[in-house]
C-alpha cells in the first residue's frame, strides 16, 4: 500500500543547475538507451540489457548525477518496453524531447540518503533543499522514493512516496445491511454523482479561473511567436493551466478525504477509465474532470481504513431501473434527464442510477 505526498521546495540557484542537468542527463540516457535498443532488435529481435555504468565511461558528465536517478531510469525504460512487448497497443517507447517531456527525476531511499524535515529535504547530490510541507504524512510510513518535478511555471516540486500501513486503522467489518455506502454514477457534465447530497465547495473558483485562463491564451495567441512577450504570455498560461490543476487536486482529496471518513463503503461503475479515455471522443473531460484521479484517491482512502470500494458490473441497468418500485424501462434516451416512473418516482436520472449502484453494492456485499 504506497501513498504520494506532494510539496513544493525551493532551491536555490545552484542548486536549480544541478536540478536541471539531472533532468537532462535522465533524458539523454533514456534516449540513449533506447536508440541502443533498437538498434539490437533490428538486428537480432532480442531485447538489448543494457545499463547506465556502460555509458558512464562514454559519456563521464553522466557522473556528476544522483545514480540512483539513472538507474530508475533504466527501470523506467525496461517497464515501457515489456509494456510494450506485452500489449503493442501501447505504443512503442518513444524519445524524450527537450521541450515536450516532463522535467523530472526519481531517486530512492538507500542507507538514509534521503532526510525529511519540517522545512527542508536532504536530497542525494543536492544537500538540504528548503520545502513546504503543508501536510504531515501518516504515522508508521517508511518514505521509498522521491520524484523532483519542474513545472512549465518554472516551480519545483518534491513528490514523496511512502509505503506501508498499520493495521491500527482498520475498522471493524460492518453490518453491510444497514451500513452507510455512498453509490457514485460517473456523469458526463460534472464528475460524479453521488446517491445523496455531499456538501461540498462550489464550482465557481473553476468557472472564474477557466474564464482567466481562455483570456490569457487569447492574448497568446495574438503574440508574435518566439517573441519576447509570447515566452512571457506562455509562462502566465501555464501558471494559470497549473493554478486550476493544483485547486482540483486540493479539492478532490478534501472530497474523498471526507467521503473515506464518513462512510463504511463506496459503491461505484466497473468502468475502465484508461479505455474510456482512449476510445471515445469525451477523453479530454474525462481527463480534466478528474473522475479517474478521484477514484484513485478514494480508493487508497478507503484501503487505509479497511473499508471496501465495491465495483458493480457495468453491465447492471442502473440508469434503466426505478429505485423506488424496481421496475426496469426498456429504453431511455440519453436527453432524459430526469427519470420518471410508473410508480410516480420523479428524480435525477443520475441520482436515480446512483442508488441503484448503492443498493446493488449492498446486495453484493450482504450475499
Ligand atoms: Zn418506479
């Protein structure tokens, strides 16, 4: 059971040379290796072993790095390429490039290489780095490894994996007939739909930084490209793209934080998010709603507490059937809106769907 905290550290200018040539030697060694790779299965189809000691010797820069950053890469590379031997469909590996990957490193405990403090994290190669840690994590962690991220903004973050987790948070197995499980249907407009009322903070801070942010990449878009102004306007953008993905994610733990807390179980669709992307138009909503990342938070919630996220088939009629009487309608249209039925129950179709996911869960879970 691991758990990712993320803080933002703040290094200073020597440090941020030795950060950015990390980054860089990641990225040279991984396109290294993987030209070497192909190359050797061009012409003998065999997967080439190769290791960043052989290209230490070639390339002696590559020693002025954390090794251990090297070697995850190395780790990476290997885990994308089985990938990609196992199911094709994911694509190749594919070069990095200097202006389209991400800017990041990971590095591993060994021996208490790495220190956390209050305010600061002792990082290989890097000494102490001054840190921000807004949160403290759990009791009875052991920290893993830690991934140093620089942001298009030009921020840096640390984010920190820890693994491990007492069985002092474990509930006790509750009476499934009478427990209290929240049924969540996936809607496309919002994010989720929940079987009873959560309060929770509104939308509006979204809706008046997505209006920020489409008047700033306007702006953009009448710059001259290459241009002082233009890497000026890009760098606001991005800090606006980053202000409204670091709100979400602040929002989407507080909400799974709170549902995790309050009730015995969840009840959700099995729906695979990473097809659902990938096959059907919506990708993108899905993707910046963030129903996938809130499901993966509160699920690792959940977990820590002993408590049971329960997957119904997607194949159960949850919009289709009437929560009140059990009926269930042969047809109804996407437009529909609010379900009515013969039996005079009127709601939410989402809501609707969303107690039938909750009551099929406490079938499942009672049998
Ligand atoms: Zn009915």
């Amino acid at each position: 059971m691991n758990i990712a905290y993320r803080f933002r550290i703040y290094p200073t200018e020597e440090q941020k040379i030795l950060l950015g040539k990390t980054f860089g030697c990641c990225r040279f060694l991984y396109n290294q290796m993987l030209n070497d790779k192909i190359r050797e299965y061009d012409k003998t189809k065999k997967m080439l072993k190769n290791t960043p000691a052989m290209y230490k010797r070639e390339y002696p820069f590559l020693k002025e790095v954390d090794s251990l950053a090297l070697a995850n890469v190395q780790l990476h590379l290997e885990k994308a390429y089985k990938n990609f031997f196992r199911d094709p469909k994911t694509g190749f590996p594919r070069f990095k490039s200097k202006h389209h990957s991400r800017n990041s490193y990971t590095t591993n405990v060994v021996n208490g290489n790495i220190l956390v403090e209050s305010k600061k994290i002792r990082l290989p190669k890097l000494k102490w780095i001054a840190m921000k840690k807004h949160r403290e994590p759990a009791e009875g962690l052991r920290l893993k490894s830690v991934t140093v991220s620089m942001e298009p903004s030009g921020k840096y973050f640390a984010s920190l994996l820890y693994e491990g987790y007492s069985c002092e948070n474990q509930a006790a197995e509750p009476d499934y007939s009478t427990a209290k499980i929240l049924g969540i249907d996936y809607a496309m407009q919002g994010m989720a739909v929940f079987s009873e009322k959560i309060e929770t903070e509104e939308a509006g801070f979204f809706r008046k930084n997505e209006k920020r942010l489409a008047r700033e990449q306007r702006k953009l878009s009448r710059c001259v490209r290459g241009s002082h102004n233009y890497e000026l306007q890009k760098k606001k953008v991005a800090r606006c793209h980053e202000k409204i993905r670091n709100k979400r994610r602040d929002h989407l733990h507080k909400l799974s934080r709170k549902i995790a807390d309050s009730y015995d179980a969840v009840a959700v669709e099995d729906i695979d998010m990473k097809a659902m992307g990938q096959c059907m138009h919506f990708g993108k909503s899905v993707q910046d709603n963030g129903y996938g990342l809130f499901r993966e938070m509160l699920d690792y919630k959940l977990a820590w507490q002993g408590k049971k996220m329960v997957k119904v088939d997607r194949f159960f009629p949850s919009s289709k059937k009437c929560c009140k009487c059990g009926r269930i309608k042969k047809e109804l249209k996407l437009s529909e809106r609010v379900y009515h039925c013969e039996c005079g129950n009127e709601m939410d179709r989402d809501r609707n769907a969303a107690i039938n996911i909750r009551e099929e869960a406490r079938r499942m879970l009672t049998a």
